[in-house]
C-alpha cells in the first residue's frame, strides 16, 4: 500500500520546449488541445525527474507508463486553468513566495555563477594543497579603517606582534596572540584564497570575516597526507574550485550592489550597540521568551534615533530598529558578544540586501527570460493542480472506521514485531582461543578488550564486535544459543558453527510487539485513504483525457533514447508504526 502521492511527482515534470532540436527531437509523442509533449520534452521530464516517480516497467512498456505520468500533469494542469484555479489567492500568495526566491536565484546564476570558468591550473593548485594547515597568528578589527591602517603598518615594516597588541579586538592580543592552525578545506573562500596565496612568513590583506576584518600572518605550512592520485579526483575536484569560486564571486558582486546602493556603516553606533549586549550564554541554556523582559537592550534614549546604516533613497536602520530586531529574533539568530562587531554588521546586512536584491531584481526583468518564465509558468502549475487535486480528490474522500478495523482484522501478521536481539560477538579459529576468550571474560576483562584480543571477524569488529539487531532465522547458527541467553550482559560457553567457534553476549533485546488498532490507526488511515485518492485520480484522469482528446504517439515514442534508472521503493511497512 502506498504512501507517497504519486500526482505529487508530477510537478517536477517540467514541460521543457526544445531548442535547436533535430527532427527527431521535435517529433510528438503525444498531444491534446493545444499542447503537445516532444520527444525532447520526454526526454528530457525523465532525465531530471526524481526516482520515486519512475516507471517500474522497463522498455516500450515503461516509456509509455512514464509518458501517462507527463500527461497527467499535463492534464490535470489544462483542467486547473479551465476551472478558473489561476484566479485563487491561493495561487497568487503561492507565488509571490516563489518569485522572490526565484527570480533572486535565477538573477544571480546568470551575473555570478554562470560566469564562471575554471583552469587546470586552479584544479592542480586545489589538489596540492589538500590536507595542507597552516599554523598562523591574527589580527581580528573591528572596522576596515582599523585593518586598513594595522596593514599599512606591517607593511611598512613594523613588528606584527606589535601591531597585533595595538590593534586586536581578540582577547589573547594583549599576549601577543594565539598560534592557531588553519586546514584547507574548512576555511571560508576568501580566507582560505587569501591564506593559501601568501607563502610561509607572510601577510595577508585584511579579509572581511563573520567577526571583522582579519589579517593573518603564516607561520608555518604543514603537508598533507598522502592523496588519490590526480586523475582520480580531477572531476570532483574542478567542482569543487567552481563552487569555491562562485562563492568569492557572490559575495563580491553583493558587495559591489551594496555599493552601488550607497550603504554606509556608522561603526561608532555600532560600537554603542555592542556594549549593550548582554553577556553570551551557553546555547544550551537558551531562555523562554516568556522569561524574557523586553526591551532587552539597554540603551540610553538619546542614542535610539541614531544611525547604524544607511544608504540609497534616505534609508536608514537605527539603533532603535535594531533594538526591535534584536527582540524580535530568536535567542540562537540574536548577535552575540563573542562575534564582535562583525556579527552585529551581518545581522543588519540580511535585511539590508533582502531589500537592495528585491529592488535590484525587479529593475532588471530577469522573469521574462524565456527559461525563469518557463519555471514560474511550471510553478503555477503545480500550485494549481495542487489546489484541483485537494478540491476534487483528497476532500470528497472519507474512510470510515469500518475500514480500518478491516484493513487491521486482515493485515494482523503485519502489525507484529518479533522480538530481536543484538549481539556481541567473538569469532575464533579454534575451540582453544575460544575457551580462553571465555576465560578472559569470567575473570572480568570487558568484552571489546577480549573481542578485539582473540576475535578474527573484522567484519562486527569494525561495528565493535557487534551485530545488527537480529530476529529469529536472520543468522540461524545463531538462534539456539543466542536467543537462549536470558538477559542482557549474559555471555554463552564456545559455541562451533561453519564459520569457526564463537561466544555471544546479549547486548540488547527487543521484546516483540503487536501493534493495537488504537496504535495503527493513524497510519493505517492515512494509508486507506491515499489508496481510495489513488482509485479516484486514475478515474478522473481516465475522464479528463478523454475530455480534451489525449492522443500517443507509440511509434515516435519508441525513438526516445534514455538511460533507464530504477525507481524508488514507495511501500507502505506497518512496522514503520514502532
């Protein structure tokens, strides 16, 4: 019995138009009305499709089930717009969620990541500096004129210890600073560009960090271990640098539109807001809002109407905005002492370019690209067929008790659990080792010192010497013993079985269960009720095509070229229940 709600896949069947197509892409494996599905349409619905929505036949008879699933959407979704779903305001708030996340992602794909090449040379740099740490010290300020001018100082020659003492915000600067160490791969993309592009002994520009401005100096470089070799990894790898680099380029288009649109800092009401944090409690000891007594900052009135951030249009977030943020957060997204100033800017820069990528966004009429309008057509669709499926087949079903006592009175074996056990195992070679593992054990040693001792099954060594849990008839030569052990702790005398001679300790036991309607009934409703929606959909289906007038197209359909792949499994486990 199924769970899922197969009509649900059915919005990811995008109806792509082809471009550029050869005849035979172009070719129709079915239509109606005024729609059509191509052969390259078909092709490509099944290539980017999610396996839970493909066919379980193989062949003609798969490529026909697949294609039946396409017109259904199809379908269904001609059927929502005749009945007038597009006019729902369910519809329209649906999509203006959608849009604004849409259109910001499509915008920046096509000026950030479509942009974006990548050189062997960049791969091999990626490859070689796998492992690699680097042992530094830093410089962590609080604005970028600081940084500006502790970078200007060391490259003008004075002592970065000194420097670091100067000006550091971080708590160890007064010491000279900590020696951290820096690993490839855990770094962000402009610390770690910036940190692998000096050598040993040298300085990095300031970097823009969650908490500040950064300045790091190496100190050392340690290698890495040994790697795959190149050709192995290459592929992996070059997607990884294009992800790397995307990133850089993201976060400095942003900083370019923040620019763009004026944004100015006030670091010193910055610098008020800051020691007006409270002290950082662990996160493990968050308060209840109803606890909290707001405002939570105190702030002296005079300094509420004052700027931290301004820009474009006369816009501004004041310290009182910022104050009514802040309460308005929830304790773990709230700013916090430890991230300094850095975390107060990244607070406010959220809003700020929700704001500024809206504006921008809509200036630049990226929803009429033919593939972004295409998107927004297919998720109205969905929304649509939703709304029609929900209206049209989940509300004019009803399950009755009745059903489910039945479904329960006739399924009972699949609502029983038998009782399994987990073990601890020790595997010998001959009943001398065995019997002294037994030795070993009744002296006091713990099982995984002497299973790791005399044990030669490196399979359960590497679970620490345990089994999976078991139910009666998953490993036979285990029962009689086994399942014979009374309670938990309780270890057998040497057993022999094909394997070699062997000792068990009960780790674990679960008693077996049978599950009670009251138990079931939830789940089995759910289930009943999808199967009912299930039988009413195909009957609907069967009268709307008929209605438009669906032809298929077999001997075209047959010229579609896909690489089959295997569904996913969609059944339905009463013991899922426990």
């Amino acid at each position: 019995m199924r769970i899922r709600i197969m009509w649900l896949g059915l919005a990811v069947l995008l109806g792509v138009a082809a471009t550029g197509c050869s005849k035979r892409e172009e070719l129709k494996v079915a239509e109606f009305k005024d729609q059509k599905i191509t052969v390259a349409d078909f092709e490509q619905a099944y290539e980017r499709v999610d396996p839970a929505y493909l066919p379980k036949a193989t062949g003609q008879e798969g490529k026909v089930e697949f294609l039946n699933t396409m017109l259904n959407k199809y379908v269904m979704a001609y059927k929502a717009d005749e009945l007038g779903y597009d006019k729902d305001p369910t519809v329209a708030q649906g999509m203006e969620v959608f849009s604004r996340m849409a259109l910001q992602v499509a915008y920046l794909k096509k000026q950030v990541a479509d942009k974006i090449t990548v050189s062997d040379e960049e791969v091999r740099k990626h490859y070689d500096n796998q492992g690699v740490s680097m042992e530094c010290k830093q410089i962590l300020c609080d604005t970028p004129d600081q940084a500006e001018e502790a970078y200007q100082a060391i490259q003008d020659g004075q002592d970065f210890d000194a420097v670091l003492r100067q000006y550091s915000k971080n708590e160890d600067a007064s010491t000279g600073g900590m020696v951290f160490s820096a690993v490839y791969g855990q770094l962000t993309p402009e610390m770690q560009q910036a940190l692998f592009s000096v050598p040993v002994g040298g300085v990095t520009p300031p970097v823009v960090t969650a908490h500040g401005w950064v300045i790091n100096k190496v100190l050392r470089r340690n290698e890495g271990r040994t790697k795959p070799p190149y050709e192995e990894v290459k592929e992996e790898y070059t997607t990884q640098v294009k992800n790397l680099k995307e990133a850089v380029a993201l976060n400095a288009y942003t900083n370019k539109l923040r620019d763009d649109y004026g944004v100015v800092w006030h670091y010193d009401n910055i610098g008020i807001v800051y020691n007006a944090l409270p002290p950082d409690r662990d996160f493990d000891d968050a308060p209840a809002r109803s606890t909290e007594i707001y405002p939570l900052l105190l702030i002296d009135p005079a300094d509420l109407d004052k700027p931290m951030v301004t820009w474009q249009g006369g816009k501004q977030i004041t310290i009182k905005d910022f104050s009514d943020f802040y309460d308005q957060a929830s304790f773990f997204n709230r700013p916090r002492r430890n991230t300094r100033w850095g975390g107060i800017r990244q607070f406010l820069t959220e809003r700020i370019m929700n704001e500024i990528s809206t504006d921008v966004v809509r200036k630049s009429g990226i929803e009429n690209d033919p593939e972004v309008a295409k998107a927004l057509r297919a998720k109205k669709e969905e929304i649509m067929v939703n709304l029609l499926y929900d209206d049209v087949i989940n509300k004019q079903t009803v399950v009755t008790h009745q059903e489910i006592v039945d479904y329960y009175d006739g399924n009972l074996e699949a609502f029983h659990t038998p009782e399994r056990r987990r073990f601890g195992v020790i595997l010998a070679g001959d009943v001398e080792t065995a019997q002294q593992a037994y030795k070993d054990l009744r002296a006091g040693q713990s099982f995984r010192t002497v299973m790791l001792a005399y044990s030669v099954d490196e399979e359960t060594k590497q679970n620490n010497g345990e089994t999976q849990d078991l139910a009666r008839g998953q490993q036979p030569e285990l029962d009689p013993i086994g399942f014979s052990l009374q309670k938990v702790g309780d270890v057998s005398e040497p057993f022999q079985t094909s394997r070699g001679w062997m000792l068990l300790k009960l780790v674990e036991r679960i008693d077996e269960k049978y599950f009670s309607l009251e138990e079931a009934e939830g789940r089995i409703e759910s289930a009943v009720k999808q199967n009912k929606n299930d039988e009413r959909l195909k009957e609907m289906l069967a009268k709307w095509k008929e209605e438009v007038g669906v032809v298929i197209y077999e001997d075209n359909l047959a010229k579609t070229r896909i690489v089959e792949r295997q569904p996913a499994a969609d059944v339905f486990d009463p013991k899922s229940l426990n």
